[in-house]
C-alpha cells in the first residue's frame, strides 16, 4: 500500500482528518510522522440548480464562482457567455452541472468527445454530441434537434446543461421527479438520482463519453553523424568471413596482436550480377548511446532498423523520451 505523508500543523484549527479523531492527533509529539495512504476514489457527480437559486450566497454560488471561467470561453461560443440581454443569464437560469474529476481526464477532455444520452425504459430518447469541436452540445437526437443545450469546460471537467425542453412528452407517467413537481423527461434532469437526494428518477437511465488529454513530459535529443564518421565497426561482421577462420588473432603471454591485412566486407551493392562495385566503407547503426556529462553511459536507444551510414553522408536521429 502507498504511503504519503500529510502536513498537519500541531495545536492549530486544522485537528483532525476525516478517518483521524481529533483526540488521536493532539497525542502526537512534535516530529511524530503522520501518514495516510492510497488510493482514494473519485467519481462524477451532479448538481441540479433551479431559477430561483439566483443569489451568489445561494447553492447557485458554484455558477457564479465560474462566471469568469465561462467568459474566458466565450471566444469558442457564444452560448459560454454568463449572460445575454436577449437570450439567457445563467445566475437565473436553470442549470444541471456535471463534475468530471481530473483523475477521469487528465490535462483537459478531448474536443469533439462528448457525448451525453438520455435512455427511458430502455429507449434512447434524447442524445448531445459535441460535433463542431467548439464546446456546444448539440442536440443530435431527440425533440429539438440542431439545438445547443449546454457546454462543456474542456480544462475544468465540467459540463453545463441549460436544455429545458421537454424530450418526450407522450406518455401518461412522468419520468422525472424533480425537487417541485413531476416532469417530463428533460436535458436538465439529465443524471438525476446519482447523487442528488432530493431528486429521483423513474425508469430513467443515462449515459455520459468522452476522451480526454495527458500532456506528457519529454526530453528530445540529436545525435549527429557527420561525413566520414562512424564508418568503421569491430563487429565481426565488417570483415570478410573467411579471414576470422584463415586469420586468427595472435594470443601469447606477450600479449593479443589482431592480424592488420584482413580485408573490410564490400557491402556494396552494384547494377551488375556478379560484379562487385569499388569499396566503401559504410557502416548500419541500430543502437545509439546516450552519455552524461562525465561520459558515463547511461542509456541505450535501440532502432528498430538498422539505417545504413555512407561516409559521403551525414545522418542525425532524433531521440524523444518520456520522462
């Protein structure tokens, strides 16, 4: 189990934990260690706002606290903007808000991954889908489509729904009990009953998609191989075949002599059948090594093929690595 270590300062406002009582804390001494552990769970949650919850010191304060969020995005969409003298103001309009946890997404959620379905009995009534990439759910099936019913926060993890239509209205039983009275099926009742306890819903099921985005960090580098470099290799497969047999290595006390004529493999290839073209050297490089500062070898990138290296040309890989 993965351990972490909490700051706590000792006799302050901040006691206790929520699994630690506040007695067990103030028996610690100073410079007793305090650990918690892994893992903690995170799942999405919703939260349904009426009109009437226009204060800022109401439960519409996590609207207002967005106010300048939604402005910033503004540029992508109009339907972001708080409010429009024509057409809505968010502090007075009501509004389902859709928590994702960054653990879900990553960096941000994915442009154009969005898709959020509304079922009843099974059945498919209602479905938003962010198809122009811009942050407007649209609606691409149900009662009023072509028509934006929310927004969706790509960096925060958030998804507004403000479509207050009605999905469908031809049965006798309401599907949605929202907090005043029972309702048709509607995008703002969308999630109601996942943790909301003032709501409940009536054979009513929900389905929410997306992808997200996880900027990774990396470290590229270049390795160059000017002309005339790298051409010469003591692989055994540089020199011709027959010479390791006919043209062994002198091993005595006094020491290891290599024979100084054996011929280098003309790898050559020529237009001609049977006809070898002049030699050059020419070398294929399948693995490069990475050197610290003090020429330690510290790493080994391998290729996976080996590129031929003339010595009339110059060669540079790039090396990315996830760090």
């Amino acid at each position: 189990m993965s351990l972490y270590y909490p700051y706590l300062p000792k006799n302050s406002s901040l006691n206790s934990f929520k699994s630690v009582t506040t007695a067990s804390i103030q028996e610690k001494l100073y410079g007793d260690i305090i650990t918690g552990s892994y893992p903690y769970s995170s799942s999405i949650s919703v939260n349904y706002f009426s009109a009437s919850d226009s204060s800022y010191q109401s439960e519409k304060k996590y609207i207002y606290a967005l106010k300048n969020i939604l402005n910033s995005y503004s540029s992508y969409s109009e339907h972001y903007s708080y409010s429009s003298s024509l057409k809505w103001d968010k502090a007075t309009q009501k509004i389902k808000l859709i928590n994702i946890p960054s653990i879900l997404f990553g960096s941000s959620i994915d442009k154009g991954s969005v898709g959020l379905e509304f079922y009843v009995s099974g059945t498919l009534i209602g479905k938003l889908q962010d198809k122009n990439k811009n942050g407007e759910l649209i609606e691409v099936t149900g009662s009023n489509t072509g028509s934006v019913a929310g927004v969706v926060l790509y960096n925060e993890g958030l998804i507004l729904i403000t479509g207050s239509w009605s999905l469908s209205d031809s049965h006798t039983e309401k599907y949605i009990y929202n907090p005043s009275t029972n309702d048709n099926p509607k995008w703002i009742y969308w999630g109601a009953g996942l943790n909301e306890t003032s709501n409940t819903t009536l054979t009513s099921s929900y389905n929410l998609t997306f992808d997200g985005v996880n900027y990774i960090p990396s470290l590229t580098m270049f390795a160059h191989a000017n002309k005339g470099e790298f051409n010469h290799s003591n692989n055994p497969t540089y020199a011709k075949f027959e010479q390791i047999i006919s043209k062994p290595p002198i091993v005595s006390r006094h020491g290891y002599f290599e024979n100084t004529r054996i011929e280098i493999k003309n790898t050559i290839q020529y237009s001609y059948e049977n006809y070898t073209g002049s030699l050059e050297k020419q070398t294929y490089i399948s693995k490069i090594g990475i050197y610290d500062e003090n020429k330690n070898l510290i790493a080994v990138a391998k290729l996976a093929k080996p590129i031929r290296k003339p010595e009339n040309r110059d060669v540079t890989f790039k090396l990315k690595l996830d760090i």
